[in-house]
C-alpha cells in the first residue's frame, strides 16, 4: 500500500519514516511506520497555540495514516484512547 497523505505532512513523513511517500509498504512496514509516528508524537513537546505545531501535526498524521491502515487491512481497526489512535485486531464478534 502507498500512503496519501496532504502536502505539509509529506516532507515529516519522509523524515520519521526515513523512506519516500511513493514506495509501496506491506502490512508489518505500515505498522512499524504507524508506531514511528505515534513515538514521535509522544516525545514531542506541547505546542498548542504555537507556530511549529509539532505535536498536533504528528498526531493529525497518526490519524490520517491510521484510517487508511484499517481502510486496506480488514483484519485491523482504529481506536482512539485519549484522543490517540492505537491499531489493534479486530475480534471475531
């Protein structure tokens, strides 16, 4: 899978990721990217109301990349947990 993602996350993903938004990812590469971002968001500072907006756009990209994991992969749903998305297996019902 290729992930879409609009233009102002594009250059931070390539960073985090350490790959380019073009190359196609299997499931464990978009989990593994997935947790990256999610690590990243978590040690970056609070920046509510400032200019760089570190955090909040790590965890606008959690979101963005986290619907389209569970969008491709059926077997995997998104949760939010304190307003965090978290990837888990969904459960045979």
């Amino acid at each position: 899978m290729k992930f879409e993602l609009p233009r102002r996350h594009r250059k931070s993903y390539e960073a985090i990721a350490k790959r380019k938004i073009d190359e196609n990812l299997n499931k464990e590469e978009s989990l593994e990217i997935f947790d990256k971002i999610k690590k990243e968001y978590n040690n970056s500072p609070r920046s509510f109301g400032s200019n760089s907006g570190k955090k909040e756009m790590n965890l606008e990209m959690l979101i963005v990349i986290g619907n389209q994991i569970s969008n491709e992969y059926k077997d995997l749903q998104i949760e939010l947990r304190q307003g965090v998305p978290e990837i888990s297996k969904k459960t045979a019902s």
